[in-house]
C-alpha cells in the first residue's frame, strides 16, 4: 500500500473561526485506494479538516494537495478560485444533509455536474449516470425527484452524484448521521462496496466503528484540533494507547 | 331570568344559534357582501348616481386600460431586470457592484414615487438643456434627448422604484436558499455562475415569485400617478380618462367610481393568476405535503429536514389545497 501515490496530503493545517481556534496543525497523507475514518468528539475539528481538503472551508494555513495541484491557505485571490475549482473536479463529497439539490430529478442531479463540466456527450453521461444509479441500488427512480425518497436513498443518490465526477477521492462527512438508524446501513454498504469493487480512496468522518472495523486501513483520532492517535483498526479499536482514544471507544461501541 | 333546564324546549335564540350554525362560513360572508352592495347601491341612488352617464362614458375611461397594462408590464420587466442585478450584486460583495446598488435602493426607496417621476419627467430636460450649453462638442439636439414622454418617464420611474423594491426581495430569495445547496454545487465543482443559473436561482425564484406578483399589483394601481404628469388624452392610462371626463362633465362620482372598480378588476384578475402560477411553481418542491406521502418509517427523517428548511424560509404561500396534493401523487411531469 506504501508504494501507491498520494492522493490526498494535508500539510500544517490551522483553520479558525474568529477566535475559535478549531484546527491546530494537521498533518495527513491518504494514499490511493486507502480508506481513512476519522472520528472524535464533536468540535474536535474532523469535519472542518474534511471540508478543507476541498475548500468548502478555506484553511486558514497551511497546504493542501489532492491529485498534484497544491494549493496554500489564506485569502482567496482570483487565481486561486480557478484552482480550487480545478482540485474540486477530483474531489467528490458526500454531506451529513445529502444536499440534493430539490429542484432536479434523481437523475438530473448525478448527470448535472459532469454536463456542465463537459465529461462527455450527454448520452454518455447520461449511460454512466444510470450505471452508477444502478449500483446504488436506485436504478428504478430516476425520475423521483428527491424529496419523494427516503433518508437512506437521497444519500445513496448523492453518493452517485459525487461519484459521476469520477474523483479521485471520496469526502464523506458524516454520512448517516442525518439517517434513522434502520436506513444506516444501506448506505454503509453502498460504501463498502465503492472500498473493495472500486478501490475507491476515502475520507469518512463517521462514529460507524462496525464500519471503520470492516473498511477502514486507518482510523484517526481528533482531539482538540489534532491527530492524537492514527493507526489500523485493529490496533485502534482495541489497543488504542490514549485514555481519550478509549474513552471516546468505550462511549460509542 | 330562568336558566332552561335540560328537559325544557329550546329558546327562539338557541333555536337561531343552532340554525345558523348549520349554514356554512361563507354563505354567510357573501351575504355580508351582498348587503354591502345593497347599502352602497341605495347611497348610489340617493346621491343621483348617473349609471346612463357610466355607460357612456366608460368606454374612453377603460380604453385607459391598454395604457395602464403596459406602463405597469414595463415597469415590472424594468423592475425585475434591475432587482437581478442588484440583488446579485448585493450577493457578490464586489465592492464596487455592492457600493452601487446599495446607493440604488437606498435613493429609490428613500424617496416619495411622485417625486422621482417628477425628477425624470420635468428634471431630466434640464440637465440635458444645461449640458448642452456648456458642452459644445455633445451632438445636436441633446439639449432635447432628456425630453421624455409622460407615460415613458412614468414607467421609468415606476421601474426603477419597484426595482429597489424588488432588489431586497430578491436578495432574501436567493440567501434563503439553503447554504448546503451552495456547498454542494461547489464541492461537484460548479463555477459561480453554474451554481447560481442550477441551482440557487431556480430555487431562489419559487420564493421569489409571490411577493413579485405582489408588487406587480402594486404598482397596477401607481400606475395612476402617471396622471400627474399631464399625460396628453391620446395616451391617457384610466386614471387620467376619468379626471378629464369627470371634470368635462361635473360627474366625478361616477367618473373616479369607475377608475376605482376597473381598477379593482385588474387586481383580482392577476390575484388570480398570481395565485396559480403559485400552485404550479410549488409542485415538486413541498417538503411538507411530500413526506406526508411517505410510509411512517421514512417519515422522520425527510419531516425534520423539511421542518429545517421551512423554517428558514417561511413559504409566502396559502395552505396546499387537496387538489394539488392529488397531482402530485402521479409523480413528476
């Protein structure tokens, strides 16, 4: 695994909110093909690093670089818009609110982004677009428009969404945290499988230990803005070496 | 007084509450109304209401009609332009578009509609006559290019004070997007423009369009003001007709009473429209009545979300009516 490129590395991450200090140096590297979870407390900074990595949060210093465009935190000038919208083409996210948007059907919001982008003749976007709906489970509703699904589908749909930009790596904040417990796991394992059909690179902020467990190659630990423990999920769950670490294990398993 | 005992008959009134009970609300509401014409056309009649005079005339006052429409579609088409810009530039934040339209609708909402229309009819001319004189090198007949007529400066200024209007209209629309939509079209790597024409604008105009229709109806009935700058009769909206057949003829009553209902006319006609294009814009888009269709487990989830978003943005709307619910049942067009 040591050997595969770096898609994703993170290099002296700070990020404030006016004197809310929420990140305070972050230093990551995810590799293609790896699944990272990260977990911690709530305001442990883990979906504010996650929403750095495509500049829906601008970094307040430090370096961000996904698929070789390197990109530094602070003011956005003009020049830097281009670039954070070339990085977002390989960057594809998946929010805790699916966000799809309302005012498009199922398959207009996967087919939206690729068309404006030009990936293709819409035919072609259209053909992967019911491909990816396919594998989702959801092949059967692509003129629903969202809001006539339930929690669990218009995930699964933004799942696909994030996928038809064909990224080259995965963000997923808090995936099912937004979802009734008995709809959790079809997203889960629409997830699983993007990990071993796709070999999918992923950054997933989740408390789904079964998952990190099953998925996982590393599992990070926030606390206070920081990386305080990084490591395989069998070491992690159940060896981690801080009490925090433990701590946080013993509340959510 | 004896209070009835449970075995005793009803009284005459308890007997007229319990009958009138059974007639529905708004029987009884139109029966209000009809009294009220009743009232009005027995006043009517008192005062020598002359409906022969009416009938003759209203003919010229409502031939106003076709003028008072397109000032007010002018002015609205104007005013829509005007507020998309503005209220984009409101957004932005680019300091120098910001500045400008800031200036805009503080100045246009700050002062008197009357007075702006004075400003372009009768102040305008001046300035082109002034610049004239003091720049030679301005092609001939600047001095005249300022002049503008009645009805064009009146929809001017019609435009320009509903579109600082509808400015702030359009700029609570579009910030009343949820900011989730936005990140998503970022995070799938829109640019500004994409994410607004996609997906914030189309979202943005279902909350815009009720209070645009208000401000059409609105400005139907500014439109009289127009008459105060002396619009000549061969181009006179309503308002004007009727003060000049009014006056002619010493039948004011009759000739400002027949201004007032055509004008009342109008509103309801477009209350009614607007009304409409309000049921069919909103389809697809109620939360609420959607996850009320869905089964009980996967209520949850989506009547929270819904909660979430309805609450940001308090729909300008009347109550769904079963009957759209019901199209909506057959699933998208």
């Amino acid at each position: 695994m040591n050997e595969r490129e770096v898609v994703v590395r993170i290099e002296g991450l700070h990020k404030s909110f006016g004197h809310l200090h929420v990140v305070r140096g972050v230093d990551m590297e995810v590799r293609r093909g790896e699944v990272v979870v990260i977990f911690g407390r709530s305001g442990s900074g883990k979906s504010t690093v996650l929403r750095c990595v495509n500049f829906i949060e601008d970094p307040s210093e430090g370096t961000i670089e996904v698929a070789g465009i390197r990109l530094q935190g602070g003011h956005r000038t003009r020049r830097k818009r281009a670039q954070i919208r070339q990085l977002r083409l390989h960057v594809g996210m998946v929010f805790q609110q699916f966000n799809l948007f309302p005012n498009m059907t199922v398959l207009e919001n996967v087919m939206v982004a690729p068309l404006l982008a030009k990936r293709g003749t819409e035919d072609e976007i259209r053909k992967r677009a019911m491909d990816l709906l396919d594998r989702v489970g959801l092949s059967d509703k692509p003129a629903e428009h969202p809001i006539r699904l339930s929690g669990g589908q218009q995930q699964r749909v933004a799942i696909a969404r994030a996928l038809a930009m064909q990224p080259d790596v995965m963000l997923f904040d808090e995936p099912t945290s937004a979802l009734d417990p008995e709809l959790t796991g079809e997203v889960l394992s629409v997830m699983k499988s993007l990990a071993t059909d796709l070999h999918m690179t992923m950054m997933v902020v989740t408390h789904e230990m079964g998952f990190a467990r099953e998925v996982a190659d590393r599992m990070a630990f926030f606390h206070e803005g920081r990386i305080l423990e990084e490591g395989p999920p069998s070491e992690i769950v159940s060896g981690a070496e801080h009490p925090q670490t433990r701590a946080f294990l013993d509340a959510v398993l | 007084m004896d209070t009835p005992g449970p075995s005793q008959e009803p009284g005459l009134l308890e007997r007229l509450e319990l009958a009138s009970a059974r007639v529905p609300f708004r029987y009884k509401v139109a029966t209000v109304w009809v009294a009220i014409f009743i009232v009005l056309g027995f006043f009517g009649a008192a005062a020598k209401f002359d409906l022969g005079w009416i009938r003759d005339k209203i003919g010229f006052i409502a031939g106003g009609l076709q003028y008072t429409l397109l000032i007010a579609l002018g002015g609205i088409v104007l005013a829509v332009v005007l507020a998309t810009i503005g209220a984009l530039a409101r957004i932005g934040r680019h300091p120098i578009a910001y500045g400008i339209a800031g200036f805009y609708v503080s100045f246009f909402r700050g002062t008197p509609l009357i007075v702006q229309m004075f400003l372009i009819y009768l102040a305008l001319p001046q300035i082109g006559r002034n610049l004239a004189v003091e720049y030679a090198w301005l092609p001939d007949g600047f001095n005249d290019a300022l002049i503008l007529d009645a009805a064009v400066a009146g929809t001017l200024a019609l435009g320009l004070n509903y579109g600082a209007y509808l400015t702030e209209i359009f700029r609570a629309g579009v910030q009343s997007v949820a900011g989730g939509q936005g990140e998503a079209a970022d995070a799938l790597g829109m640019t500004y423009g994409q994410k607004m024409r996609r997906v914030v604008l189309p979202q943005a105009f279902r909350v815009i369009i009720p209070p645009t229709g208000n401000e059409f109806i609105a400005m139907l009935k500014d439109t009289a003001l127009i008459s105060f700058l002396g619009a000549t009769v061969a181009n006179a909206e309503i308002f004007r007709r009727s003060q000049l057949v009014g006056k002619a003829d010493f039948k004011n009553l009759e000739a400002y009473l027949t201004a007032a209902l055509l004008y009342w006319g109008l509103t309801i006609l477009f209350s009614y429209f607007q009304s409409r294009l309000e049921a069919r814009i909103g389809r697809g888009y109620d939360r609420a009545a959607f996850a009320k269709q869905l089964p009980p487990g996967h209520g949850a989830q989506t009547t929270a979300a819904a909660r979430a978003e309805v609450g940001a943005v308090p729909p300008p709307r009347p109550p769904a009516d079963p009957s759209r619910l019901d199209g909506r049942t057959e699933g998208p067009a």
